[in-house]
C-alpha cells in the first residue's frame, strides 16, 4: 500500500521568500513521486518527479524538491516566490501496475503568494 | 488539438437526467483514467481503461458508467446522480512502459458537474 501526507493545506508566502511545501509519503516499494500543480479551473499540470535517478529534482518554473528515503520526505521547494505561483500543489505516489499507473495524490496544499 | 480534451467544461443537470462527459487524448497513450475531485477531499480515483480494457472500478456506485470505445476516447455516462455527486471530473491519460514519459499522468482541464 501506498500514501502521502501533506503538511499544511494552506501555505502563504510573501512574494519573493521562499516556497515550502512538505510532503511524505508511504510505500512498500521503492516509490515514484510527483508533485503536480493546480491552477484555477484547470487540471493537474506535473512540476516534477522522482524517478530514483538522482534525489534532487529539478521541475518548472523554478521548482525542485529532494527525496530523502530516511526521513520518507519529498519536500517541494522554490528560492524565491512569484505572483504567479498562486495554486494548489499536489504531492503523489505510484507504483506500476501491470501497464497503468496506480497513483495516490495527497490532498493538496494552496500556496497563497502576498505581494 | 494537442494533450487531453475534456468536454463539456460545465454541467448543470437535474436527479434525473442522463448526461455523458467526454474526454479526447491526443498523445497516443495506452492508459486512461477518470478521478473526481471534491472539496478538502483528495483525487479519487474512479476507474482505469488499459489497453481500452476496464482495469480499475473502486466502489463507484453504477450510477457512472464508464465507456472506452477506443484507446484516444474516454466517456463517463451519468444517470440518476445525487447532490453529493457534484465535483470536478479529471479525465488522465498516460503510457504504459519505460521511457522519460513513463509513469506520468497527463490530466484534462475537468468538466465541472453540479447535480440540483
């Protein structure tokens, strides 16, 4: 079984500091990781993932997060946040399932930017 | 068009209505999935097409019924909903296999339902 929690369903930043947003997960295998991003009246759009290559990954829009397997943490990161960054992150979990992807999405954090 | 297509944006329809939504990929994936988002509630996901076979169906009540005609096309047929079905419906797609783009769901922009 797998699961991932995120810490903090509303995050606010001002404009320029940086951007945290923590996520763990939960997995009985060696797991890939995503975080996708939501903008209003949009679907998910990926950011990043973790597809155990190299535990500090690098996404769009300025964005990574680092896998530490000790601490069951995939922290999303950015240095200095942007107006633009304004939405609800998604952190998830998947493993294969004979041909699709079987993921599990934490329940999302809404990044607020204050200018 | 390019990515996923998910039509119609918004639907209004009563308790006893039959409605259908529809979701297009243009990617040339072999997978596709129907998720429901609702508020302070996390992505369900309600069935998986593999291969245009039914792989996944979790508890969803048969009140949605879910037709793959092909591997580029997804529908959800709906009939008889409650209120509590109002939410986002996510249509994905993704490709099975290794690959950089395996592994990754590409979502739809959602049709919006609300049931009165």
């Amino acid at each position: 079984a797998q699961s991932v929690t995120q810490l903090g369903s509303h995050v606010s930043v001002s404009e320029g500091a940086l951007v945290l947003l923590r996520c763990n997960y939960s997995s009985s295998v060696p797991p890939y990781l995503f975080w996708y991003v939501q903008y209003p009246n949009q679907g998910l759009q990926l950011l990043l993932k973790y597809t155990s290559a190299a535990t500090l990954v690098k996404g769009i829009n300025g964005f990574e997060a680092e896998f530490k397997k000790s601490e069951t943490s995939f922290h999303l990161t950015k240095p200095s946040a942007h107006m633009s960054d304004a939405a609800e992150y998604f952190c998830a979990v998947t493993v294969n399932s004979g041909g699709y992807q079987k993921v599990t999405f934490g329940t999302g954090t809404k990044l607020q930017v204050i200018p | 068009e390019t990515g996923v297509t998910q039509t119609p944006r918004h639907l209004v329809m009563g308790m006893t209505n039959k409605k259908s939504l529809k979701c297009e990929q243009h990617l040339g994936h072999n997978a596709m999935y129907w998720y429901k988002q609702s508020a302070k509630k996390p992505l369900e996901l309600m069935f998986v097409y593999s291969l245009e076979e039914r792989v996944e169906n979790n508890s969803v009540p048969s009140r949605f019924s879910p037709e793959c005609p092909n591997s580029s096309h997804l529908f959800l047929h709906l009939h008889t909903l409650q209120p509590e079905d109002s939410a986002l419906y996510l249509c994905a797609s993704s490709q099975s296999g290794g690959g950089s783009g395996a592994n990754v769901l590409t979502f739809g922009a959602g049709s919006r339902l609300t049931v009165l």
